[in-house]
C-alpha cells in the first residue's frame, strides 16, 4: 500500500487556532536525555505533551513496555492513510518503512487548555513545523562529550553485543543529526552534562520566547566539538 505523506500547508492555513499555539521541538542524537527532559517539564501545568502517531509496533525500553496513548498512538497503515487523506496530521513523514505524525487533536487540546505543546521529535520533523510554524521553539540537545554519550548509550542495551550491532548506525545517525542541527539558525542548543540545569534552562528558552542569547553561541561550539569527536570514534 502507499501512503502519500505530506505537509498538510494547506490545513495549517485553515487552522487560525495553530497558529498562536506555543510549540516547544525537544530534538537531539540518541543518548542525549531528551525524553527524560521532557518527562519533568511535563510535571509543570505550563506544559502539556503532544502524543504522535506511528504504524510502528510498541517496544520495550529498559524493561518497561511502550504503552498506547501515552509513549504513542499505535495505529495500523490503514488508519495512517485514511487521516492523511481526511487532513487529520499538521506534519506527516515516512522514515524507514515507518509513519509518524502529529495530529490535529493533539495540538488542538494543547492551545484549548492554554499550555505549550511539547514533543520530542527528529530534525526531519522539526524541520517541517519550521515551515509551518516559524515561532515554534526548537531545543536540540546534546550530551556534554562523547565519552558520556556512549555510556548512556549502552544503558538502553542488555548486553555489549546487543550495543555493538546498533552502534553503525546509531553513530551514523548522531553524526547526520548534529551536523544538521548546527547548520541551520534555528535551534537553541543545550548541554546535558548536570540534568537538573539542562532542564532549568530548557524550561527557561521556552518560557522566555524563541530569543537568542550569547549562551546559545557558546552551547553551539561546545557541540561542534562534541561532532568531531564522534566523527572520530
């Protein structure tokens, strides 16, 4: 079956409600804390978090099991299709065989309750709420070097072999990512060396506005040398 993914520009246009909702992008290579970051500013009644769809089927991720509606919504090809053509996704995309996509409901609930929609979400996709949404705020985060970034890697792996088999491509993909994020002007990049600070100063760009500072300047070359040391491993 093929799935015809696309922005939906059109909708957004429709959509006046879209367009004044806060939207804050967590982004950032595998490892880096992103998830664990948005699950304590989602502690805050500021925040509320938006739940993407995929075709993908639940995993288990340090022994607890993806649960539906919370982690994702799981839903079948057949349901990704029928809400593309029906307009149901503000972004869609199809990565490795996979669908994801944000829903206009889930957005929809953020802006009727008045708090900023949150997600953690790849480059891919922030890329394309940058089109449809230019105010939203994006966040890339990294860890504070290379050598952090591998232990925590192999955290999420039950044994050395297991982590030896995704580390092609999870070193492939950190690369492909960084490297992305720091050539376009719009992310506010943050360090995750203390997990505490990361999101005392995560929740801070969000709440202060998409306004950039020095720190964001020095964050950024602080990462640049966190990518040579990757490209080198």
């Amino acid at each position: 079956m093929k799935i015809l993914l696309q922005i939906i520009s059109q909708l957004n246009r429709q959509l006046s409600w879209f367009k004044v909702t806060k939207i804050a992008l967590l982004a950032g290579i595998s490892g880096a804390g992103k998830d664990t970051i948005k699950k304590q500013l989602l502690k805050s009644p500021e925040f509320r978090d938006i739940v993407s769809h995929t075709t993908r089927a639940p995993r288990t991720n340090n022994g607890c099991a993806e649960q539906d509606g919370i982690d994702y919504h799981f839903i079948d090809s057949q349901t990704a299709e029928n809400m593309l053509q029906n307009n149901e996704f503000i972004e869609a995309k199809f990565v490795h065989g996979t669908v994801y996509g944000t829903s206009v409901a889930e957005l929809k609930l953020a802006h009727d309750q008045n708090r900023v929609a949150i997600t953690d979400i790849d480059v891919q996709g922030v890329e394309e709420y940058e089109r449809l949404a230019p105010d939203s705020i994006a966040i890339f985060i990294v860890p504070p070097n290379s050598q952090t970034w591998i232990e925590r890697l192999k955290k999420r792996y039950a044994t050395e072999e297991d982590f030896q088999a995704e580390w092609p491509k999870r070193h492939a993909s950190a690369i492909k990512e960084l490297a992305y994020a720091l050539e376009v002007p719009y992310y506010h990049v943050i360090i995750n060396d203390n997990l505490e600070r990361a999101i005392r100063v995560t929740e801070e760009i969000i709440l202060r506005g998409d306004v950039f500072k020095r720190q964001d300047d020095e964050a950024r070359l602080v990462a640049r040398n966190l990518l040579n040391d990757i490209i080198n491993l």
